[in-house]
C-alpha cells in the first residue's frame, strides 16, 4: 500500500469522564481501568484510555456504561470528538510532516495514549500496528475536525505523490 | 578544459547539458555545477563583486563564492559554485549595471578611495543628505531580482529523530557515524555536497560501509542550519526542511580554507588550492594551465600532487614559512619545482583586460620590492585553515585559540555535543579518522550504547595554518573580505577610528556581514586586529554566531505552516445562506449574509430591523462554554468572577465579569446554575482556551472540591432573539417560555436535549440555545424551518455587534483594553468588595480611592451628522490634547443616528457634555455623552415575559 487510508470513526460510541473519584467508579462499573496515566485497554467492541491521572475516554459500545449514576469527585465529559483512525505505509511520514513527537520511539506494547498537537490541533493519539502496518487511532475537538481532515488528506497527498524520501539506507 | 577520466568524478559525460550564460551558449555534463561547468568551457569571470564591480572567478567551489550569485529566471543569487546544472538553464550574473562584459558599474573602482571603511555610517551623519544618500544606496545596492509574481511553494517542513546526529561526511565524519552506529545507536549523517567524502580522496571503502549500515541514514544535498536547545538541528533540504532532534551532536563539519591576503588577490583564476582539486576530482576540470603554489602547511603539498597528476605545469612553489618541512622540500626537489622558502606573494599580475590573473610578483616575507616575477595563469592557495564552528558556537562550546594550530577549537563541550576532525583542530588525515572514531564512540555512548573507546588521536605536528598570511601593500585591492570588497587599510583604518573591538569592528567595517558571513574573512580580520591591538587572536575573540549557519531560502522559511480553523456544526448552513466571512480568534464567523443586489451595509441593516422587529438567529457557538461541578463549584466561582454567585438560586443565570490580578477586566460571560454543585458558563470567543486554562490552573492551586470541563467544542449554541422569537421556538421545545428573564431551562429543543437561557445582550426577547454539538445542525435547521412564516433571517456578526451597542452592552477587548478596570467600563455594579476573596480584588482596593483615569461613556453624533463619522480608534480631543479614544460606533437604524462608546476624561463623563473627536483627515467631529442604552433603556424590551 502506498497510500494513507482515512477511516472517520466519529460516530463511535464515546463517552468521557474525569475527576478524583472516575478511576473507582468505572471500577465499579467494571470497566477496567489503564493503570497507569497516558496508556490504554482495549474492552469488548471499543476501547478505554486513561488521559493523564484522573480523565478517561471509553469508546464504543461499553461507553453506554457511563450513563450510570455518577459518584461524589466524578464529572462527566462530553465527547463530540473528531475521530480518525489513519493506516498506510507513509504514515509515519505523515506523522513527521505534522507532529512533533516520535511515535516510533514508543513501545506499543505499553499501549501508549499520546496527548500532542498536530498540525498545530489538539490531539489524542494512540499508535498502532496492523498485520504489520502502522496505525493509529486519534481523537481531535469536532469543531477542528473538518480542518483537520483537509489539513491530513492534503499532506498525505502531497506524501504519496511524492517521490521516496531523498535520504538513503534503511530507516530503522 | 576537461581533463581525462578521473577517478571518481562526479560527472556524467554522456549526459551533457545545454545552458545559457549572458546570453551564450554552453555545455556542460550531468554532476557538474554551474561553476565547474562554466570554468570547464573557458569562462573565467562568473560575476562581478559586490561594491567596485570587480571581476571575480571561483575561489572555494564550496558553497560559499558569493561573488558568483546568478539569476536563474526568477530565482535570484543561485550559487554557482553548487548549484548543479541542469539542461535549459538560462543564467545572468546579479551584480552588474548591464552585463558581466559591458558592466557600468566597474567604474567604482575607481572611485575607491571615496569610499572609505564605514562609508554608510559617514554618509548617514547629515540628516540633509540623508534622503540623497538612501535612494542611492537603494538603487546601488542589492543583489538579484525578486519575481513577485513567483509562486509561493509551499515546503513541507517534518520533525526527525536520530540518537547521534553527525553533522559533516568527511574523512571524520564518516568515521564518527560508523563507530556509533557500530555500538548500536540510530545515526543521521548529513553533509551539504551531494556526495560523502568530503573534500578528501581515498575514502571510498569507508563510505561504502556507511552506505551499507543499516542504522545509519544518510542525508546528502543538507546543511545543518543552526543548532537550538536540546539538540534541535534543522536540516535544510532542496525542498524541505527536517528539525532533527537528535541525542547528541557530533560536529565534524570541517574548516573552511583560508586566503592570502596580497594584492589583487581577487583576481578569476586565483583560488583555494582546494577549489582546484574539487574541480580536477568531481568534475574533471582543469583550473589552469601553469600555476603558482602559494602554500603555508602539509596540505598544500598533498594538494600538489594532485595538480601534478592532473597534467597541471606548477611554476613554482612559494612557501610562507622558512622551516619548510624536509620531506616537502624533498617533494619539490624530485618534482623540479622551485621552492621559495619564506616568500609571499606581493601582488599578482592582472592581464591586459584585467580579468584574469597572468602572473605574481614576489618577495621575501617582511620586504618590499619584489624579488620576481613569475607568469601564470593560475594561484593556488594554501595557507591555513578556519574551523566551521558556528554550529558548536551556537550550542555553547567553549573554545580556545590553540598555538600550535592557530585556530580556534573546542574547549569545553556542551553536555552531548561533540567535535572531531579539522573543527576539532585535527588535520592529518589519518588522525582524523581516529577523532572521528573517538567522538562518534562518545556520542554513541552518551545515548546510553556500549562504552567510550579509548583511541589516541596523535597530536598535529605542524601546524595547518600560517599565523599571518597577509601582505600589506601601499596601493592596497588586497582583499580581506570579498563580500563586501574590504581591504587590508579598510580594516586598519577603522581600528585606528577606535573600532578596535572585534563586535565593533564588524559592524563598522562590515566584514563578515556579507552573504558567505565570513567564512574567508573572519579569521584574517581578527589578525589584523590583534596585531594592530598588540593583542592576540584569542584574546580578540570572535564574533558571535547565530543561526542560520548558511543562508535558508524563503520559500523554505515561508513553507507550508498550520493555521487550524474551528468550524461550528452550522458553517455549511451559513455559507449555504451566503455567509460573508470574517475570522475571530482561531474561528470564521459570518459577518453577515449577503443578499443578491444589497450591499453590505444594506445587508447588515436588514438583518438589525429582522431582529428588532421579527425574528433572527445567530450562531453564537464559538463562545466558550465550561462546565463546574462538585461541592464547592459556588465557591470557585466567586473566587474568580467579580461578583457573587453562592446566592444564585438554581434555574438562573448571572451576568459574569473576570478580572486578572491587577485588577484588569479579562474576561465575561454569563454564569448558569443548573444545580447546587453544578454550573454552566460562557466566555467569550477570543478568551475561550486562555479562560478554561488559568480556570484549571486556580483549580489545581485551590484544590477545591469540584472539577471544570470544557465544552466549548462539545457544545453548539445559537441565539433566537426578536419580538417574534417565542413564537417560533414554541413549537419546537417542552420548555414553558414564560421562564423569566436571566433564567435557564433544561429541556428538549427539536427533539434534542437543551440548555435554553434567556439573555438579552441584542435587546430583544431572546434565547440562547446550547446543545450537543452532534444536533447543532438539525436544531438550527428546525428553528430556521420554524421561523420561515415569520420571516426569520440569519444574522451575523456585524448585526449582534450594532445591537449590543444599542444596548450599551460592552465587548471585552474591543471596548476595553490591557488595562481597563471594571469601574473604568462602567462595570461598578458587578463588583462585589465585600466578597471574602476574588481574583483581582487587591488591585481594585488598592485603586478604590484614587481618581480614574478615563470613563467608558456613550455617545452620540448630532442629529443630522451628513459628514463623514468617526470611526473605531479615533482619539478624543480635549484642548487639543488626546483625551480618549473611540471603541465602538455605529449608524443604528432604529434611532437613525450615529452612537458609540468612548473612553473619556472622568470629569467629561457627565451626560449631555460635548466633546470632540479627530477623523483621520485631522477633522474635528462634535459628540455628546448620553446616557445608556441607547435603545430600549428600561430594557423591557428583553424582559418580556408573555
């Protein structure tokens, strides 16, 4: 694959919730809870990442979960994010045209969750890999989102219409 | 001329190149640069120097000949000397009045001696002559053609990451990138030739295991531009820029190699010995046909072995030094050239048409007749060193002036930077492929692979640079500084001026503030001046390097930026409706929408009266909107707002004003209770992300009991305002209208869960409709379907802005400023001192008692006012001094006549006082302050309950 595959997910199931007490909550709600800050789980259908020490965002179908009555230190946060999921060969291409961080550097299998700015938006990253090709799942403010997507897709163009990049020998 | 094949040339004879150059026609091959392409086909004057228009050649074919800037159709100042060539070029050279052969502007020459060291400063003294002076020195000055109809490219600019970034691949470089990666560290190595090796031969098996490693990447075509904190380094590209972040830095970019300084030593055909061997190695090219060796170290000698073996007759050998080393002198003796022990070359010979060099005369060093005279049609140069350190500068390297070598080189290191080869004061080429190894085994190690080798680098035993290569002649044109044409008494005259500094100096002189920044100039400058200072080159010191080492192009700097664009969910409805744009903060907003055959102020006006006597509905999503809950959300609140807001009894709303700690009016925005522990509010567009970031920040420091989300993005919101607005929202909600004015409601708008509060800020019976951003569409479309048999029209920014000033409702920002206090904006009533605490509140007690500065008022034209209005930002005149300023005006349809608001004198702020304001044209407008709001004054209007 040579190109770089956009997948809008924004209609995903999500819900968010934060404060001292959200940790113990969605425990009570067996929801299982990343232990430590800026890592995430997978749940059945969906996924639950904790935003640093006392925020969460659960996506998909378990989402409906946080509907429950909530508990003293416990607020919910409404999700109306922008949600991508980004996959393709000259990803970490893309990546490198528009954030600062280096997600290669990252060991997936802490399932790192990356707050960051991209393309000078407000991001949520969380990288992956898929039958050997790399991914990642990222959550922006809907109102940026539409922006966002132009801003990605034109860059991403701009990438696959490219010639290779120009430095020579193997990147690790 | 061509040589025959060589070894490792870097051009492609079956590929030749067809350019042009003033006009004529020439071949090249494919790997030739421009320079070596026009020196290959007999041309011999590349372009024409800065200030006399001297006729100048190649002299380092390194990047760095300035004099040989072109005009490449709309590219201006291409390098020649390393721009590669390409088929169909069409080249001039930019500094000519005419062209290179018929260039008007070499009769400067002639005008040398009145044009002395810090002629600019001089000319500049008289303020009569000042204009005279600018407009020459524009039309003079300058170099090449901007083509503003060239269009902007947008460079992609990208992040990188390295553990050791090795920045030179020459013979160290190379070495140090192989001996880190070697010991498990992910390496960048970049160099600015299109090939590795630097300016050295026999390092191919090296650079082949390099090219091989998998855990290197190479970056060839690059400079490293600057170095900046933690190891940042942008690598500049032909076509993007890379900001490295590596974890160390190893620095073996080399040493740029210096020139004589004699007479005439500008002229075509007399260059840096290492000019010439890059013309014979990667390009095939004879530089001359018989030449003189001006030579001061080792290098010259291994240089000369490569003119020999090129078929290049060298006339003699001139050695600066009288203890020339016996196996050099050995060298010449088996070769039959003639050494000259401790000569130099007092001045070379110009031919007849003065544009090439056709011999040199020379003498012992120290005397004044020459001794001889020798022709030739070429100079080789090599006589000393300068180290290509501005990177190491930049990072904070503390370096030294070592004797031995006489050049700077690093003393002390910043932590993970390091340094090896020529830089590091290492020349011998063996040794630096050990210095190489030693740093790049350091750097490796300092990312946490493998240990520190210890490897012993021999120390020079000679050294590469002479301390004085400078000559002085009564006549002068021995050019220190070839950018800016500076001589030898240039800079002594300046130093005897009393710009004896070495900062002073260059700013006085200009030397080293050319194109190349000093690379060839620098080094001899601060000679001068240590000699004539009885100091000493370290003692004189350098200047100080900042970025960019080398110069970036602009459409690099100017490349492809990100300025992220918020959208509400309604913006297709609005451009769809014809919305006119305007941005607001990091939003666009409509500013209003246009109306086939209105114009815009007809437009505005239509959609006021709509509001005012129908019904509108603005999109008013873009206002920031948090959320507190938690026990002691109340007490937060009356922590940072000016008023209170723990009496205010749930199902309200509360107007809000935040201040900072000195008093300042920041921020407002109106404050819901929706529950006990459970508020709702706004802020203003502009102040949304600043709020709800010092919001989180008092919260953290506070540590209260409740917790603060934001929602501006979650959330859509748009106000239905106008005598018709219940109408149209009854149909759509289960929320009883008849709730008060300042109450909210939580109910269903559409179908959709809502926030409804009912606000007055355009005057009218109005409600603010916020709900999830996911239906903000479909309830806009519904109330909009909704008002159609009431005639309901979007509005947009320019209406709301006219109806709030009827109002005499104030917008932060633009009726206040940095400094306004609540009491200055007419804000008294919000505050409440008697509070136990607020931010600001210390201010404001400490400026209770003292006399305001000024007092926001409203005002109004006379009735009748037919000449031009004032506009927002015209000063108020009092005895013609400024007394105030205008910050909001408009024409109010529903008054028909001009009203504002203005910053006033307190003791003019009385109703019914005139005063004046300036218009542009320096006119005077009579005003009157009146009381507000202007419209609607019992506001009975808003409050309207049935």
């Amino acid at each position: 694959m040579s190109e770089i595959v956009f997948e809008n997910v924004s209609r995903t199931p999500r819900a968010g919730v934060k404060g001292p007490g959200a940790a113990a909550w969605l425990a009570a709600l067996d929801v299982p809870v990343p232990r430590t800050p800026n890592s995430w789980l997978p749940l059945p259908g969906g996924l639950i990442a904790r935003l640093g020490l006392t925020e969460f965002l659960v996506e998909g179908s378990e989402a409906e979960k946080l509907a429950a009555p909530l508990a003293p230190g416990v607020y919910p946060v409404l999700r109306q994010d922008t949600a991508l999921v980004l996959k393709g060969d000259r990803l970490n291409d893309l990546l490198l045209e528009t954030c600062s961080v280096d997600f290669r550097a990252l060991d997936l299998a802490a399932r790192p969750v990356v707050l960051t700015s991209m393309a000078g938006v407000g991001v949520t990253v969380i990288p992956g890999e898929e039958a050997g090709m790399p991914c990642c799942r990222l959550w922006c403010d809907g109102t940026y989102g539409e922006w966002f997507l132009e801003t990605l897709t034109g860059v991403a163009g701009e990438l696959t219409q490219s010639s290779q990049p120009r430095h020579q020998g193997t990147t690790p | 001329m061509r040589l025959p094949p060589q070894s490792g040339e870097w051009i492609t004879r079956s590929k030749p190149l067809g350019f042009r150059f003033e006009g004529r026609e020439y071949t090249g091959f494919e790997g030739d640069t421009v320079a070596s392409a026009l020196w290959a086909s007999g041309v011999r004057v590349l372009g024409h120097s800065f200030k006399y228009h001297r006729p100048r050649g190649i002299l380092s074919a390194a990047n760095h000949d300035v004099n040989a800037l072109m005009q490449a159709g709309g590219t201006p100042n291409v390098r020649a000397d390393a721009t590669p060539l390409q088929a169909g070029m069409a080249l001039t050279a930019v500094n000519t009045f005419g062209s290179l052969e018929h260039d008007a502007g070499s009769v400067l020459g002639g005008f040398a001696r009145f044009l002395p060291v810090g002629f600019y400063y001089k000319a500049f003294h008289s303020k009569r002559l000042f204009p005279l002076w600018e407009r020459l020195f524009r039309a003079m000055t300058g170099l090449g053609r901007v083509d503003f109809a060239t269009p902007r490219l947008r460079t992609p600019k990208r992040y990188g990451f390295c553990d050791v970034l090795v920045v030179g691949a020459g013979p160290s470089g190379l070495s140090a990138a192989l001996a880190a990666a070697e010991q498990g560290a992910d390496v960048v190595l970049v160099d600015e030739q299109t090939r590795l090796g630097g300016s050295t031969h026999g390092t191919s098996d090296l650079i082949d295991q390099v090219t091989a490693h998998p855990r290197i990447r190479v970056f060839t075509d690059t400079f490293a531009a600057g170095y900046y904190a933690d190891h940042w380094v942008p690598l500049v590209e032909r076509d993007r820029i890379t900001k490295m972040r590596a974890r160390a830095v190893v620095v073996a970019a080399g040493a740029y190699e210096q020139p004589a300084v004699f007479r005439y030593n500008d002229l075509p055909g007399i260059m840096l010995a290492s000019a010439a061997q890059r013309l014979i190695r990667r390009y095939a090219v004879r530089p001359a046909q018989r030449v003189v060796v001006l030579a001061a170290n080792a290098d010259a000698y291994r240089a000369l072995q490569d003119f020999i073996d090129a078929g290049i007759e060298v006339a003699t050998v001139i050695d600066l030094r009288d203890d020339v080393p016996a196996e050099q002198q050995s060298m010449l003796a088996a070769l039959r050239i003639p050494l000259h022990r401790g000569h130099c070359i007092v001045e070379a010979i110009p031919a007849n048409d003065g544009k090439r060099v056709a011999g040199v005369r020379i003498a012992a060093v120290g005397a004044v007749t020459p001794a001889a005279e020798i022709a030739c049609d070429g100079v080789f140069m090599s006589v000393g060193w300068a180290p290509a350190a501005p990177l190491l500068y930049q990072a904070g390297t503390k370096m030294r002036y070592d004797d031995g070598v006489h050049q700077f080189v690093p003393d002390t290191l910043p932590d993970g930077v390091f340094a090896c080869g020529r830089v590091n004061g290492i020349h011998t080429p063996a040794a630096r492929l050990l210095d190489g190894e030693r740093a790049g085994s350091a750097a490796a190690a300092h990312c946490g692979f493998g240990t520190m080798k210890a490897v012993s680098v021999p120390a020079e035993t000679e050294s590469p640079t002479h301390p004085w290569p400078i000559v002085s002649h009564p006549k002068g044109k021995n050019f220190i500084d070839f950018d800016e044409d500076l001589q030898l008494a240039d800079l002594e005259n300046a130093i005897q001026e009393g710009f004896d500094n070495i900062e002073l100096m260059k700013r006085y002189s200009t030397v080293g503030m050319g194109p190349s920044q000093g690379k060839h100039s620098n080094m001899n400058a601060l000679r001068v001046l240590a000699r004539a200072t009885g100091s000493t080159p370290g003692a004189v010191g350098t200047t100080t390097a900042r970025p960019f080492f080398h110069p970036v192009p602009m459409s690099h700097l100017a490349g492809r930026g990100f300025t992220p664009e918020r959208r509400t969910p309604m913006q297709p409805h609005h451009a769809a409706a014809g919305a006119v744009w305007m941005p607001a903060g990091a939003w666009q907003r409509p500013e209003y929408y246009a109306v086939a055959g209105q114009l815009r102020a007809q437009c505005i006006e239509g959609e006021v009266l709509a509001v005012r006597q129908g019904v509108g509905l603005i999109d008013v999503g873009t206002l920031g909107k948090l959320e507190i809950r938690g026990p002691q959300a109340a007490e937060f609140l009356e922590r940072v707002y000016i008023s209170k807001y723990a009496g205010l009894k749930v199902g309200m709303t509360r107007y809000a004003v935040m201040c900072d700690e000195s008093g300042v009016v920041i921020d407002d925005g109106v404050v819901a209770r929706l529950a006990d522990d459970h508020f709702y509010f706004t802020t203003t567009t502009s102040g949304a992300a600043l709020i709800y970031r010092e919001l989180s920040r008092w919260n953290t420091l506070w540590k209260l009991d409740c917790g603060i989300v934001n929602l501006t993005g979650a959330m859509a919101a748009m106000n239905l305002a106008g005598p018709k607005a219940r109408a149209v929202l009854a149909g759509l909600t289960d929320v009883d209208l008849s709730f008060p004015y300042l109450a909210v409601r939580e109910g269903s708008v559409a179908g959709v869960p809502a926030r409804l509060l009912r606000v007055g800020f355009v005057g009218e019976w109005g409600v603010e409709i916020h709900v999830p951003a996911e239906h903000g569409a479909a309830v806009w479309d519904a109330l909009m379907a909704a008002g159609q048999p009431h005639g309901i029209r979007p509005f947009g920014v320019e209406a709301q802005r006219l109806l709030r000033l009827e109002k005499g409702h104030i917008i932060i920002g633009q009726d206040t400023d940095g400094l306004t206090t609540p009491g200055e904006a007419a804000l008294d009533w919000a505050v409440k001192m008697d509070k136990l605490f607020f931010v600001g509140q210390r201010s404001l007690q400490a400026i209770a008692g003292k006399p305001r500065r000024q007092q926001l008022v409203g005002f109004m034209l006379p009735a009748g006012h037919a000449g031009e209005a004032p506009k927002e930002c015209h000063l108020v005149i009092d005895n013609g001094e400024i007394a105030g300023r205008v910050t909001s005006i408009a024409w109010s349809p529903s008054l028909s006549r001009h009203i504002g608001l203005a910053y006033v004198p307190s003791d003019m702020a009385t109703v019914g006082k005139p005063f004046t304001i300036r218009l542009s044209d320096g006119s005077l407008v009579s005003a009157e302050v009146v009381k507000t709001p202007f419209y609607d004054p019992d506001n009975l209007r808003q409050k309207e309950a049935t």
